[in-house]
C-alpha cells in the first residue's frame, strides 16, 4: 500500500537557519503531494501541495519539489522563524474518494 | 473559508462510558474522514464517508462506529470507551471530483479515558 516517511524530530534549530525535512513517498501511479502544518493546540492547516512531477509548491517561504524519479516532496526553508515551530507532516493521496496518507510527522522547534 | 467545526475541544470520561465526538462542515463537501492522531504514530484513518449514510473503515476502525444521516455532519462514536481510546481526534472534510483531493481539518477534540 501507499507510505510515506519523514524525519520525526524533533528538529531544533536556531532563527534565521535553513531548513530541509526530508519526506520519500511510496505509491502507485500519480499521487498528489501535501505539507501540512499543525501549530500547538490546532487542528492541521495545508502549507503547499504539487499535483505533478516536477511542480514546486510554496507557501509562507517553504518550498517543496515534487520529484518523481527520486519519489521525493522535501520541504525547505531559507531562513526560519520562531512562529515556524510546529509539526509538519508529508501526506499523499491518488484522489478519488479516499482520504490522505500521512507520514508520522517532524516536530520543528526555532529557538531564538 | 471552509469551515470544519468539532463540537468539543476536550473530553474527559470514564471507561465504558458511550462517547460521541461531533463534526460539521459547511462547504457542501461530500467526502468526510476521522483521524486518530498519537505520538510517534502520525495520523491514523479510523473511518471515513462518501456519502450521507454511506461509510467505510479506514486502518484501525476496531472501537468505533460512525453516523452520517445529513451531508454536513459526521459523528464519531465510541460505543464503549477505553483507556486505549485517549487520543486527539481529527475530522476532516474535502470535495468529489477535484484531482488535489486536498483535505479541511477541524482544530481536534482531545479525549481522554480515565
């Protein structure tokens, strides 16, 4: 079946640093690819999505490239803050009815 | 805005106790879903619906049961809570038809089973 795996984290970093949060996915065919951020104490919010290889998604400073050979979607910043703190979590689907697959999630911590 | 609405943020009951946890959406979206979320263990589908009265399990449907009886609400049911049942539970809600399949999530309701 569909999979998705990320760095769990935590990943602690200081203002200002680059970030990457590395996701691999397994699927068949074509999935679409997501971000989702969850700040502390919400409910999931999407950060970015592709729909096709070779789209970058972007939102908010991140940036993710859907890269089909490599069955990658990392996630990128070039200067993070404190408000970025949050768990991130990879996701896919295939469409259709079904819901999304989500990796376990990276909790990202930005220390002033 | 797409709106999902959990009707409780927080939850505390006791075992064997019948719990329900309450969605609603207000964009007409056909599809809804109830996620399990723990620590170390991501999001984890326990059922999700295509239709009103329509259902179907997800990954980890052992516990619970679900109603849909109108197309904005999705209700989760705990026919007998257990301490194994402590968890944060995310609803969530997307449109047919529309090939990013991006999902909408409620901010959670946090049950715990004492």
């Amino acid at each position: 079946g569909d999979s998705v795996t990320q760095m769990e984290g935590p990943v602690t970093l200081s203002e200002e640093a680059f970030l990457t949060i590395n996701c691999t996915y397994t699927a068949t065919g074509y999935p679409s690819l997501f971000w989702y951020v969850q700040y502390p104490g919400e409910g999931l919010q999407l950060l970015l999505k592709a729909t096709k290889a070779d789209d970058k998604g972007s939102n908010k400073g991140f940036e993710a490239t859907y890269r089909k050979e490599t069955t990658s979607f990392h996630l990128e910043k070039g200067s993070v803050q404190v408000s970025d703190s949050a768990v991130y979590f990879c996701a896919l689907t295939r469409g259709g009815a079904d819901g999304l697959t989500f990796g376990k999630g990276t909790h990202l911590i930005i220390q002033p | 805005d797409v709106k999902v609405t959990q009707s409780s943020r927080y939850l505390v009951k006791r075992t064997g106790e019948k719990v329900f946890l309450e969605c609603v959406q207000d964009m007409d979206h056909e599809n809804m879903f109830w996620y399990r979320q723990d620590p170390g263990l991501g999001l984890r589908l326990i059922y999700f619906s295509y239709d009103v009265k329509m259902k179907e399990k997800g990954d980890i449907p052992e516990g619970y049961s679900v109603s849909r009886e109108k197309k904005e609400r999705f209700s989760l049911i705990l026919e007998s809570a257990s301490t194994n049942q402590t968890s944060m539970y995310l609803c969530a809600s997307k449109t047919s038809g529309v090939y990013t399949g991006e999902l909408f999530f409620g901010e959670g309701s946090r049950l715990t089973v004492l």
